[in-house]
C-alpha cells in the first residue's frame, strides 16, 4: 500500500459517517467504502474535491481538499483494501 500522510481527521470522519470501518448503514443511507474498488474511490474523491460531486458532504471535500493527490489515491487505495 503506498505510503500516505492524511491526518486522522478524514478516517475519524469517516468512520463517524460510514462506519468505523467504512461499512455503511442501510439504516442510516451511508455507502460502504470498505471494499469499493480503488478506481471508483478514488474518481468519486477527486471528483468530489473538483466540485462534480454536489451532493458530497462538505466537510468530507474540505478535508479532502487539504490532501495532496498521492494522498487521496492512498485513501482510496487504504479504502479500497478493508473487508467489507
């Protein structure tokens, strides 16, 4: 897994909205990340960050938007290798 720098901020975050380890909520109609293909993650991030995903949460892409590009892609890659 590449090496990233992100702060706890953004999986504390997630983990608040997706579960603690990003397995979402039917209940509460929360996506699971965990497991999501990597590819996936990451556009929806990138996407987010560039303003084509509206209806992201907005203090998900302020945090995002602090990140580096290595950064989001090691998240998604992070995300992306949890077991749902």
């Amino acid at each position: 897994m590449r090496a990233w720098k992100a702060s706890c901020g953004i999986i504390v975050s997630a983990a608040m909205r997706n579960g603690a380890r990003g397995e979402g909520s039917d209940l509460r109609i929360v996506p699971r990340l965990a497991g999501q293909q990597y590819m996936y993650l990451r556009r929806q991030f990138h996407d987010a960050v560039d303003g084509r995903r509206p209806n992201f949460p907005r203090d998900h892409i302020a945090r995002l938007a602090s990140l580096d590009v290595d950064d989001i892609d090691g998240l998604a890659e992070y995300l992306s290798e949890l077991v749902p």
